[in-house]
C-alpha cells in the first residue's frame, strides 16, 4: 500500500484508508469489523470516523475492529458543530476516545462549520493537544474562505486536514481547494469516493473510460476510481467497506498507477466544470 506524508503531521499515511459513515447500518456488525480488520490486514491503517455516525455506534464499532492493533492505526474522529464549544468539544472528544477505546487521536476535525467561533473550536483542539488526547487537528468541508480563517486563527504548520467531497463525477474541490491545501501542506482527504451511491454506469461514457483503462491494468473499475482521485501528493481517499472482499477490492488500488495518458482520458470523460458558488457536502 502506498504512503505519503500527511500534511504537516510529518507521518507517513496509506493514500487509501477507511471510511464509516453508514458502517454501523451494515447488514452484520461482524462483517463490518470483520472488514475493517482485512482492510488493515492490506494496509489500509487510517480510519475515519465521527460522533455523528450512527449516533456514536460506528465509533464503538471502529473501536472493536481496531481492539489489539491501535498503534499501527492512524484514527481519526470528528466533532460536530453543535458540540465545538471550548468545553463542549472537549467533552465530545473524550466521549469519541471512550467509544473508541483509546486514550488518543490520530486527527480530530471539526465536522463542518457552525455557529460557534472557530477561535474557540481551536481552543479546545489546542486543550486537547496538550492534554495528549489528540495529537493534531483538522477540518471537514471548508471552502478556501473558511480555510483562511482557520489558517489565520491556528498559524502555520497546525492545521492538518481537510476533509471533503470528492468523486470522480464531483470534482469542484480541484478549482480552488485542493491548491490551497497544497500550497499550505494541508492533506486533502477525498470522502464518499465513489459518489452516494451514484457511481458510474457501465454503459455511460465515463464508465467506458473506466473499464477501458481498468482492463489495461487488470484492475475494477473502483480501483482505477480511487487511483485517479489520489494521483497526486496530498491527496488521500477514505472508501468504506461493509464485507472483507470489499475492502480487499479497494485496497488493490493502493499500488495502481496511472498513465498520463491515462489521466487524461478520464478526466475528459469526467470534466471538471465551472467552479462552483459554494463546497458541495453530504
């Protein structure tokens, strides 16, 4: 599995880690831990999570799949809105850390942006780093203003992540996001990568492009997907799986590369578009 570093947290990261958003609504709570475990199994060792999954039971269920193996896990969590309060974050952070089962995070995010100040969201991310509960902090669906503001609050070198959209037929965050991320060092990590269930038909033009350059590498269609939205540096994908052969399908395009040739095809058959007034989110 390919790793590159993550931001300015300096560590080394799987470009493809795991997701769990719905996880906890999988048909089997053992076939949900039973993937999240395989998908470790291949080096997918950084797994996403929040306190507004399944009200806290995805978190209790990453908590399982990680039991015996939390070091070699990057875990990250997040914080809603309404709980990012100076103190009220705190308290979500060591309620997430409970459900979890460790005594720290990897990364915690502000979900996405609320009402409360972000100087005070930060404030309690900066308790928590010195209290040894997190070790850096980061955000979800921001925009470039609002990544500003928050780089102007924290100052450089502390905001790790931003958390966002990112599929093959939803790539606004190109346009401006992803170039500030870069140029800030700030790690771009792609959620719901392959659409809400909405990913390409076999039939329509881009999932021809797809399975064309899927059976130049004898790959999926998913794996090429997933190689194409993490073919640059700073750029990282969370898929989720609900079975073990998921995972394992996932996990394939962790060493899949990509032609710029091939690039370049699939991004005409999933064109950019015009920069958008707002981050879509979901």
């Amino acid at each position: 599995m390919k790793t590159r570093t993550f931001g300015v947290t300096g560590r080394q990261v799987p470009v493809l880690g795991q997701g769990s958003w719905y996880l906890d609504q999988a048909a089997s709570r053992a076939g949900a831990v039973a993937a999240l475990r395989h998908g470790l199994d291949l080096g997918m060792t950084h797994i996403d999570t929040a306190e507004m999954y399944g009200s806290g039971a995805a978190e209790s269920l990453v908590g399982e799949a990680i039991r015996g193996r939390r070091d070699a896990v990057f875990l990250v969590s997040k914080v809603l809105p309404s709980n990012a309060g100076r103190r009220a974050a705190v308290q979500a952070c060591e309620r997430s850390l409970k459900a979890l089962g460790t005594d720290h995070l990897d990364a915690y995010l502000l979900h996405w942006r609320g009402s409360v100040p972000l100087d005070e969201t930060f404030r309690a991310f900066e308790d928590l780093k010195a209290a040894g509960k997190i070790r850096a902090c980061g955000v979800s669906n921001f925009d470039v203003d609002d990544l500003e503001e928050a780089w102007d609050i924290l100052g450089p070198g502390k905001l790790a992540c931003n958390q966002v959209l990112y599929h093959l037929e939803e790539r606004a965050i190109e346009h401006a996001v992803v170039p500030w991320c870069r140029d800030h060092d700030v790690a771009v990590v792609a959620y719901s990568p392959f659409g809400h269930d909405a990913f390409p038909d076999e039939g329509s033009a881009g999932g021809r492009a797809l399975a064309a350059v899927a059976r130049a590498h004898g790959a999926t269609a998913r794996q090429v997907a997933l190689a194409f939205l993490t073919r640059e540096d700073g750029l990282f994908a969370i898929p989720k799986a609900s079975s073990p052969a998921h995972a394992g399908d996932n996990a394939g395009a962790g060493d899949l590369r990509l032609s710029e040739a091939e690039i370049a095809r699939l991004d005409a058959a999933f064109p950019l578009g015009p920069q958008p007034s707002f981050l879509p989110m979901i």
